[in-house]
C-alpha cells in the first residue's frame, strides 16, 4: 500500500463547534512563568558604579500589580507571596485575550 497517497482520516469535529480550537493537543507544552518587579535604565557608567549595597529605583510604585508572564508575554497581574520559605505570586487580575493579542 502507498502510504504517500492515502489520505489521513479527518479528524472528528462532530464534537466541536466551528472554530473551536482542541486545546487537548497543546496541554503538555511547556511554558516560561516568570514575574517583573519593575525596570529602568542606567547608562553603562551607573551600571558600572554598582556594587553590594547599591539601591536601584525602579520604574514601578510599591503598591502596584507585578506582571505575571507567560514565555515573556503578560498573562495576569499579580502580587508576591510566601509559600513555606519560597516566594510565590498570587494572580489578581488575569488580562483578556484581545489585551494579549495587543502584546503581540
């Protein structure tokens, strides 16, 4: 039998409305979690004057959300956490899809 002209079966969408897509398929792709307190910008003369001790202010107010990223995309907002002796982030605010498709 050539398998280089049978056609693969169709898949079964009888199960699904038009258009919806099978998430099943991508359930064991790994992803990046990461969070973002804040950033700035130093010129290469400040960065060199860095050293233990040194406080770098950051672009972002103490009482504000951190960002919460998926493969460097924003997924949520959130804030830190303890969880045992680790740190953790507790998602407040999970953005909408249209917000995500904006990231892009």
């Amino acid at each position: 039998m050539d398998t280089a002209t049978t056609p693969a079966p169709a898949a079964d969408t009888r199960s699904r409305p038009p258009g919806a897509v099978n998430l099943a398929l991508l359930q064991d792709v790994q992803v990046r979690l990461s969070v973002e307190v804040g950033g700035t910008t130093l010129t290469i003369r400040d960065l060199l004057a860095l050293s233990e001790g040194s406080v770098v202010e950051l672009d972002r107010y103490a009482s504000e959300m951190l960002d919460v990223l998926a493969n460097g995309r924003l997924l949520a907002k959130g804030e830190v956490v303890t969880v045992g002796d680790r740190l953790g982030v507790r998602v407040l605010e999970v953005v909408t899809p249209g917000e995500r498709l904006r990231g892009l």
